[in-house]
C-alpha cells in the first residue's frame, strides 16, 4: 500500500464510489441528527470535515475510506478493470471540504438553513458519485485548473 504521502496518478475507480457510498451515509446521518441536535450534527460534519480536507491534502491512496476499501473491499474484488486520474478526486475533495465547512459553521451557530443546505449540496455530490459514477468535483476541475494561477489547482 502506498504510503500517505504517496499519491499515485491513477486510482482504481471503486475506490472512489465506496468513499462517496461512506460520505452519502454519514452527510444523511448528519441530516437526521440535525432535527434533533445541531450541536450533534455539527460534530459529526466537523468529523467528515477532517476527512475531505485529508483527503484532499493526501490523496485517494491515502484518504481514510479509501484505506477502507483497500483493505477490506478490494481485496474481494476482481482485478481492477477501469482506473481514474487520482488529482481531480483531491479537488473534489477539497469542495467537499468547503461545503463541510460551511454546513459545519451553519450548524454550529444554530442557522439551520446554512447547515442544510450545505451539507445537503454535499449530499447530492456523494449520491451523484456512489450511485451513478459521475464525480461533480471531477467535472469541475479541468475548469478550475484553467481558473486558478499558473500552480495546479491541487496536485
């Protein structure tokens, strides 16, 4: 397994779909417990804010669902068959990150809607992932590569 540093250009793109599986869960679970407890809902965000923005700064090897499914998923798979550019999963990652912090920071400060509503966008982005292998931020980066300075959007 590479090491967290490591970030290999190619990824198997099962991984990437079991994340967003993973993610879907816990920003549905994030949802639920805000009807009950923003204070709740915030620290389960603030958790899955620390996971995008690993994810994002370590890459797919390295992120903590992706060790996940590569110990325990992929090893009861098949050999892997179709692979995908591992930088713009960081990118997404980092939006992810962006809309966790502001769902965070909404529920936290008792603005339901903020919270929500971000943490929702969030939602339809795993969904979009999990159940129909179209990754939002991966579609977004070739645009945001072109945007940024002349640096890598997030390499």
């Amino acid at each position: 397994m590479p090491t967290p540093t490591a970030s290999p250009s190619q990824v198997d793109v099962r991984g990437p779909r079991f994340v967003a599986w993973v993610t879907t869960v816990v920003l549905v679970v994030t949802l639920l417990v805000s009807t009950v407890s923003l204070t709740a809902a915030a620290i389960i965000l603030g958790v899955q804010t620390l996971v995008f923005a690993y994810g994002a700064a370590a890459g797919p090897a390295a992120h903590p669902y992706g060790r996940v499914y590569a110990a325990v998923v992929a090893p009861r798979l098949g050999p892997v068959q179709e692979k995908e550019p591992a930088t713009p999963l960081r990118f997404a990652q980092g939006l992810g990150f962006v809309f966790a912090v502001v769902g965070t920071a909404g529920f936290a400060l008792s603005s339901t809607a903020v919270g929500t509503i971000a943490t929702g966008l969030a939602l339809f982005a795993a969904v979009l992932n999990a159940a129909f292998g179209i990754c939002l931020g991966c579609k977004i980066y070739p645009l945001a590569s072109r945007l940024l300075p002349a640096r890598q959007a997030i390499s």
